[in-house]
C-alpha cells in the first residue's frame, strides 16, 4: 500500500501544468545509469520462470516462522535474484540465468533447514555466503567466508578481512556466485576470512563504510573471533577502501595492508587548479582523502603494496610522503616488473608480515595516540576524542603520550573541547595534564570517578569540565555534525508530500527527485529505502530515524513545523511561499529550492535533511574517486535547470553552517 502511494505521488505530481498557460510541463529527461550496467534482455520465458519461482520462495519465508539471527542469510538469496531481475542484472543469459536458478535453490534449501531445526551452514567449513541486515535501510547485506577445514574454533581466532576490487558488474547474485566457489587473493588457513560487499562499487564509502563495520560486527556474533587479531586488508580498489577505513578506524586492526588503490582525489585525477571544482567540493575531499588522516596510521602497522609499474603505485607513494612530513617511514613492498597484481614473492613477504602482525595482536591501551580528522564523525581514536572543533572541514589533531602514571602531554590542533578515557597506563585521579604547554590539574572528584577526563577551551586557555554541558543542545557533535550526506550513513526514513505545492515547478522537482533517489538507493547503494507517509510519524520515529524530507512547507507538513521551529534556532533557513532567505542572501521562491541538512529539533540526536539525497550522482559513478560529497550543509537550487548526472539543477549558493549550526560567512571560489 506504501509503495501505491508514492507511486501515486510521483505520478500526479509528474503530470501538474502550468497555471497561467494550461499547457504541461515537460518532463524530466531520465539520467542514465552507470552502476551497475544494463545488462542483457534474458528471454520473456526465463524471465516468468524465475519470477513465479521468486514469488514462490519470497511467499514461503515470509509465511515461516525462522530465526531472526540466520533468516538473512537466506533472503541474500531472493534479494539478489529480486534486484537481478528488477535492474537487468544479467551479463551472460545463460550462466546468469543459471546463477539465478542456483541462488533459489541455495535459498530452498536453507529455508527447509531452517524450517527443520537442522541449518547446516552455521557450522560449515570452506567458502559460505551469509547476510546480515542492516540498521540504515532494513536490507540484507550478502558477505563471503573462507573458514579452513583444520582451523580450531573452539578457542578465538584471528579475522582477516579482506576488500575486494572494483567490478561494475559485481551485483548481489554475481558477488555472492563468486564467494561461493573462489577463496580470493588472500586466504590463509590461520585466520577466518571475511569479504564484505561493500554495497557493490561505490569504493566502500558512504553505506559502504558501514557494511564493513556491520559484517566484522556480524562475524564476531557468529564465531569466536580474537578482537585483538583483526586484520584490514584489499586490493585496488579494495586497496583504496583499507587507506580510509584503515585511517579512519585503526584503533580497531592489529594491522592495515592497502594493495594499490588511490589515496586522494585531486592527483588521482590529474586535475589542474583551473578544473578544481567549487570550493565546498574541495573541503568536502576531506572526508575521504587519507592523507588527511595520516597520523591516525601511526597506531597501527601499516603494510603497503604495489606493482613496480602499476599506474595506482602513486598511492603508497603519495603516503610514503605523507608519513616522511610526520617524521615516519611508510613500509611499502614493491613487486619487481609487476602491474596492477602482485608479484609472487612480494605477495609471500606480504602475508608474512600480515601474520607477523597478527601473532603481536593489538595494544588495546597504547601510551601513546594520535588522532587527526576533519569531522566529528571520526573523532575517536583509542583514549583520546574530540568532542568539538573549532572549525569543521579544518585540520584538526590530539597528540597524547603518557609519560608517566601521573602525567600525560597532549598538544592539539583546532581542538574546542576533548576527552580522554581511562587506561591501564595512568592513575585518572592523581595525574596532571601538559596541555598545549600549558599545566592542567583537574580538580579531585568530577569525572574522574567514572573514567573520563573532560577539557574545554575557554578565554584562551584550557580548563577541566566537570560534565560536557560546554557542548550545547544547539552544536554539531560527534553524529549529528553534517554535512548532507552523512545522514545516509545511519537509519533514515524518506518522507514526501501529502499533497501539491500550489507551486507546480516544485512540485515537477520534488517529484522526479524523489523517484530518482529511490531508484538511486537501490541500484547503487542495494536497498529499499524506507518510507513512511506524514501520518505514520511520531516522536519514536524521530528517536529511531534520520528524516528525509520532501516537498515545501505548503506541501509536507512536518517540513513546515521543522522548518519554522529551526528559525532562528538551529539554521536560519526560511522559506515561505514567496522567498528562501538563507542568512543575508534571498531568493525566489518561484524557482528555486533549498537542500540543507540539520539537527532535528525534535530530536537533537537526529538529522533531518530536505529535499535531497546522497549528493553524488550517475555522472560521478564512473570512478570511485569522484563519489564523493558533492554539496556541503545547506545549498539554494534553481529549479528552472533540470536535474542531471551531476546536479539536482543550478546550484546558486552553497555553503557550511558553523559548528553552531548557523550560516556563516562564505568563500569566494578558489
């Protein structure tokens, strides 16, 4: 019935005309897809077979009563043969028809044994497919084991896991036809190995970042997995997703192995200053480009590798010189005459010094840390944690060393407040902190009784904080920090218009942007979003769920209360029937729109986001290094251009709110 209803949505909305001349408006040309590629047309005969098989075995799960841990790993199976079917995911008509066929059978079979009592696979040794689902969007997400046959399971055990390349090609149903019958490049009978999808190619980023988190989460639930023996590690593409995940999360491998891949996106691309993109674009480079993020590194071993005349080389050499400015060495292992592969004897050395790693197992209280970001979405790293910037999108640091149980330096760049937890290393009620050169003593009680010492900055100089009241209700922290696109990392609910805008150029917009998103969702990022009316919503919706927005104020009317109440609270957006006004700046209301995202005020620890999805688009999808965020906090859209494979319209103004959550002042481009 939900489903009716948006379709009935975009439908009436697509088909408005213009008042004042009666005559339609024209629709919006489609925007072609890139990932994955159109396959090829199987014949109208396969095609019924399988649906009326889908529609059978999707009929029976849902009527059976199945463990809510295991029932994932058998609707991988009908989903990747759903979304085969539904994006014309078939690249061989007869092998990928097979492929399908076969995925039914695995999920028949899975069922009956779970129907059973008797599932198998949980115990299995060798190559399994098995799925988890996911908080973001309620989908099920596939994930490939390799367990030996002579690995004791009795006792915890070492997680590889390992980062596969990119593959356009690589849906749900070739994905998981691969994992059941290749082990990969790396498959040491040491070690569990785990191969995350990533949510297909989209360089396990954004949702893809998450997965992998969630499959290492859903793994250790399943198996008796050492934590302190978990290691990252990929190849090209996946060489590029272990530099991030590995920069962003070290604090939780014993050792990171990035195998080519690309590091950063303006080198990668070649790109000269003349074709730098707008400024914000160039901030938002930040999230991803590891050297960034480079000192974060030094809390793990790090093994780089790459071919002698591998184009993608340039990444470990570009880290090799991020690490050299920090005054370290990065280990790269180069493969003699090799391209993009590995070099036999290289790929030995390699693994040698992975299982070196792994066997040391990882120090869970360091006396020493280094933390660098640019967002609060990362702003932990092992007992040191930024709890405010100064600025977003800025470099900003902690550096922390015990020196002694009773003292700890700690220098800091772009730091506003911090947090440093209790280890094994000092005693948290006797110590004195040299901070930024400057002698700190906290006083005796506060927080040190529950294991955390707060600082915050104020006049100029640091001081210790009893609790963290010094970040308001109304300041970005840690989750609830921006921009735009970070709200689809969490759970998130899209919701449209109940009914038309008495603008009908909104309405065109909002129509074939929702779709769009939609249909975007699933294809690339491999789930149905949620979605849920305006009367579905209440108070334990906002707790749960990031907010989607879509329409106007007239048109959606929890966008009109959350839109007014942020008025000169949270984002002085307005938008009324006549005008936008976005701090000092107004426009049209006619012909424009604004997407922004911000805290929900009824629900401080959520976002809510109008009118826009994840901000990279069709025309980004062909290299990973240009998925990245593509609009920053707020931006005013003339709706007047039709959206594209780049852009949702003209974007006429675009900027950052301040770590208060207000427009502040913005740049000239550069």
């Amino acid at each position: 019935m939900r489903i009716l209803c948006v379709l009935f949505f975009v439908l009436s909305l697509g088909s408005i005309t213009m008042a004042q001349d009666a005559k339609p408006l024209p629709p919006i040309k489609p925007i072609e897809r890139v990932l994955p590629p159109k396959g090829v047309t199987i014949a109208k005969e396969e095609r019924e077979k399988l649906e009326a098989r889908l529609l059978t075995v999707t009929k029976a799960i849902a009527a059976a009563k199945l463990d809510a841990q295991l029932k994932p790993d058998v609707e991988i199976y009908t989903k990747a043969v759903r979304w085969a079917l539904d994006f014309d995911e078939f690249y061989d008509a007869k092998k990928d028809v097979a492929k399908a066929h076969a995925a039914l059978d695995s999920a028949q079979k899975r069922l009956d044994e779970l129907k059973s009592g008797k599932a198998s696979w949980p115990t299995q040794r060798g190559l399994i497919a098995r799925g988890y689902r996911s908080d973001i969007d309620d989908s099920v997400q596939p994930y490939g084991l390799h367990i030996p046959a002579n690995l004791d399971l009795s006792k915890p055990v070492p997680l590889l896991v390992w980062l596969h390349g990119r593959g356009d090609k690589e849906t749900d149903l070739h994905f998981i036809a691969t994992r059941e019958k290749s082990k990969g490049e790396f498959a040491p009978d040491w070690c569990i190995t785990l191969h995350p999808y990533g949510r297909g190619t989209i360089g396990f980023k954004f949702a893809g970042e998450i997965d992998v988190l969630d499959a290492i989460k859903s793994v250790k639930q399943r198996y008796k997995i050492d934590e302190d023996r978990v290691a990252l590690a990929g190849f090209s593409m996946g060489g590029a997703g272990v530099w991030h995940i590995g920069a962003h999360y070290a604090d939780q491998f014993c050792v990171v192995h990035a195998g080519a891949g690309f590091v950063e996106t303006a080198k990668y691309q070649k790109l000269t200053p003349e074709q730098y993109p707008e400024w914000y674009v160039q901030k938002l480079w930040g999230w991803y480009d590891v050297p960034d993020y480079t000192r974060n590194l030094f809390n793990v071993p790090v093994i780089a590798y790459s071919g002698e005349i591998d184009k993608q080389k340039q990444a470990a050499d570009l880290m090799a010189e991020a690490f050299k400015a920090e005054g370290r060495e990065l280990r790269h292992i180069v493969g003699p005459g090799a391209a993009h592969k590995y070099e036999a004897k290289a790929k030995e050395q390699v693994l040698k010094e992975i299982k070196a790693a792994v066997d040391k197992g990882r120090d869970r209280s360091p006396k020493e840390v280094h933390l660098q970001t640019r967002s609060l979405r990362y702003n932990r790293m092992h007992w040191a944690q930024v709890e405010q910037m100064k600025t977003h999108w800025e470099g900003t640091r902690i550096d922390a060393k015990v020196i002694n149980k009773n003292r700890i330096e700690v220098k800091t760049q772009n730091v506003h407040a911090f947090e440093l937890h209790r280890n094994d290393n000092w005693t948290l009620g006797e110590a004195s902190y040299l901070i930024d050169g400057q002698q700190v003593i906290p006083p005796i009680g506060d927080q040190r009784e529950i294991g955390t010492e707060r600082f915050v900055m104020k006049d100029g100089k640091w001081v210790a904080s009893r609790s963290i009241d010094y970040v308001s209700g109304k300041a970005k922290q840690h989750d609830v920090q921006g921009t735009i696109d970070d709200a689809f990392m969490e759970p998130f609910v899209m919701v449209p218009p109940s009914q038309r805008s008495s603008n009908v150029l909104v309405n065109r917009w909002v129509a074939f942007e929702f779709e769009h998103t939609r249909q975007r969702w699933r294809a690339l990022f491999r789930g149905d979003p949620r979605i849920m009316e305006e009367a579905q919503l209440d108070t334990p919706e906002f707790r749960k769920y990031h907010l989607i927005l879509w329409g106007s104020p007239e048109s959606n009317r929890w966008m009109g209360m959350i839109i007014k109440g942020l008025g000169g609270q949270v984002t002085p957006i307005a938008w009324s029937q006549e005008q936008i006004v976005v701090g000092d700046q107004k426009f049209d209301a006619k012909n424009h729109v604004p997407v922004f995202i911000a805290r929900n005020t009824f629900a401080p620890n959520k976002y809510v986001v109008i009118n826009s999805g994840p901000t990279f688009r069709e025309g980004h999808d062909r290299t990973n290094s240009q998925q990245t965020p593509k609009l920053p906090d707020w931006a005013v859209i003339n709706i007047e251009t039709d959206p594209d494979a780049l852009f949702p319209g003209e974007i006429k103004a675009a900027g950052f709110f301040d770590e208060n959550w207000k427009v502040k002042p913005q740049p000239e481009n550069k």
